[in-house]
C-alpha cells in the first residue's frame, strides 16, 4: 500500500495549478472586448442603467477586489450569478453537465473500442500491409479538424443515410444515445487515432522484450502472449497519454457540442463568451480544470495499480 501514498500528497500539488488557472480565467474574461452591461441592455442602455447594472454585478469593483470576489465565492462553494441568466452559476453548470459528461464518456470508450483493435492488428502485423493500413488511417484520423469531420458525419450519416439525428440531446435514454452517437464519434475518431499511434509503439516494443520471450519460451501459444503479457504491459503509456488527452477531449467538447447545438457545459460556455457574462465562463472554465485535474489524479492511480514497479 506504500505506492499508494501520493494520493495523500497528490491533491495538495493540484491547489496551486487551479489558483493558476483561475488568475489566468479571471484575466482573460476581463480581455474579451466589450462591457456586459451594454451587451444586457442592449438598446436601452443608458449611462445610468449601465452604472447600475455594473453596481449590482460588482463591475465598478477595482479588478483586483473582483478577483478576491471570486476567490472568496469559491472557497464558499459559490462562483456567483449569472448576468444572462439571473441564476447562480454553480446550479446553471449542475444542469449543463449531464451532456457533456455523457459526451466525454462515451467519446472515451468509443476511442478505447477502435484503438486497441487497431494497435493490435498493426502491432501483430509490424511492417506489413495491415500496419500500413492501420498507420495511414490514424495519421488521417489526426489531421482532420473536429469541426469539419462533424460536419461531414451530419452530411452523410444524418442528412443522406438518415441513421442518426442531426442535433440537440434528447429527453429518453434512448433518444439521448441516439443524440451522441455522432459528436461521440466526431471526437472518439480523432482522439483514437493517438492512443492507436501510441499503444502500437508500445505492443511493438513489449513484443521482444524479456517477459514474451519468457513465455514462449514455456510454450505458451502466440495469442495467449500477446493478450496475457504483451497487452496489459502496453497498457502504462497510453493511460498516461490518455489522461493528457483528457484536457484536450473536454476542450474539443466546446467545438462539438456548438456544431450538434448540445446544450451541454461547451455550448453554455461559448454563448457566455459572447454576452460577455463572467461569472459563466469563469465557472465553467474552473469546472473544466477541475475535471481535468480529477481526470489526471485518476489515471496516476490506474497506472500504479497496472505496474506494480511504478511509484509516484
């Protein structure tokens, strides 16, 4: 159980990169252009209504006092009210985050799904036309822009095919599944394309290395190797990996969830930005790093519990 001590320390290392995170937010929210006040308004702002809306929300606050706001409401379990919404912000995320955490899930096993397949096939066949393949096929899965790969899935899928719906989330099971399946796909094709990349290198390598030669060596047969030694010893990279990955999947979800118009945590976020309300972007850019950050301690755990050797 001595591996497992970091898990004590681990999170008190995690507090100084969200005070990090939350200095650059709070800064970068102040840089978008334009006053949310004149963006409520609209029409009828007026020099008094402006200084009033201002007032209410704390913007006429030196930016210093507002930070310490901030700071303040989050160490209450607040992130304050929202300026478009006229609710609080942390019960706003609440009903936001369903979708994305369904997206991000099964844009995770969707990825694990085509990825193992993939590597192992390449891995098994090194060299020849199937890792070829397998290769080509990953480095396009790579290169393709998130945005423009769900566009084409619509096209072609929703708009000829008519297997999936074009956008929105649904309210049944079934019909939320139905809604995902086709952002899930948008992300897990990119985001398998690197774990492929990466776990072929490291099935390649454990293919000769000391543990399956061993095994051979007792007669055990080729596919009993691979899957009992080579496959869980690949395993260590590509978690890590994929929990690097993690932050840029939660990011990508930002893209996907405005080109399919779902209404999770993403699409709040965008719509934010351009009324300029705050409190919104800075609380779900927190609840982003704050995933992350969760999703990372996870995977440090996963990899000490898949390597017996490794301590952190």
């Amino acid at each position: 159980m001595h591996r497992y001590r970091f898990v004590l320390t681990r999170p008190l290392q995690f507090l100084p990169v969200l005070f990090g995170i939350s200095v650059i937010t709070f800064i970068l929210v102040r840089l978008i252009p334009g006053d949310p006040a004149r963006v409520i308004l609209g029409t009828r702002a007026t020099p008094t209504a402006i200084a009033n809306i201002r007032a209410q929300y704390g913007l006429d606050e030196p930016l210093i006092a507002q930070y310490f706001y901030f700071l303040r409401n989050l160490a209450q379990g607040q992130m304050g009210r929202s300026i478009l919404y006229k609710i609080d912000v942390l019960r706003l995320i609440g009903t936001r985050v369903e979708p994305t955490l369904v997206l991000v899930l099964a844009s995770v096993v969707l990825s694990v799904l085509i990825a193992v397949p993939m590597a192992a096939l390449a891995a098994r066949n090194q060299g020849k036309a199937a890792d070829q393949a397998v290769r080509i096929v990953s480095t396009l899965g790579i290169g393709f822009p998130p945005f423009w790969l769900g566009l084409m899935l619509i096209i072609v899928l929703s708009v000829q095919l008519s297997l999936f719906p074009v956008s929105g989330y649904g309210n049944t099971l079934a019909d939320k599944l139905a809604h995902i399946a086709l952002p899930s796909l948008t992300i897990a094709l990119s985001l398998s394309a690197v774990l492929t990349r990466s776990l072929r290198v490291s099935m390649i390598a454990m293919l000769s290395s000391d543990i399956a030669t061993a095994a051979r060596a007792r007669g055990m047969p080729e596919r009993i190797v691979f899957w009992r030694h080579v496959f869980p010893n690949s395993l260590v990279p590509t978690i890590n990996l994929l929990a690097v990955n993690i932050g840029w999947l939660i990011g990508g979800t930002v893209v996907v969830e405005s080109v399919f118009a779902i209404p999770g945590m993403g699409q709040l976020l965008v719509r934010a930005i351009f009324s300029r309300d705050y409190m919104v972007v800075q609380g779900v850019a927190m609840a982003f790093a704050c995933a992350t950050v969760l999703v990372n301690f996870l995977a440090d755990l996963a990899t000490v519990a898949a390597d017996p050797r490794i301590k952190l």
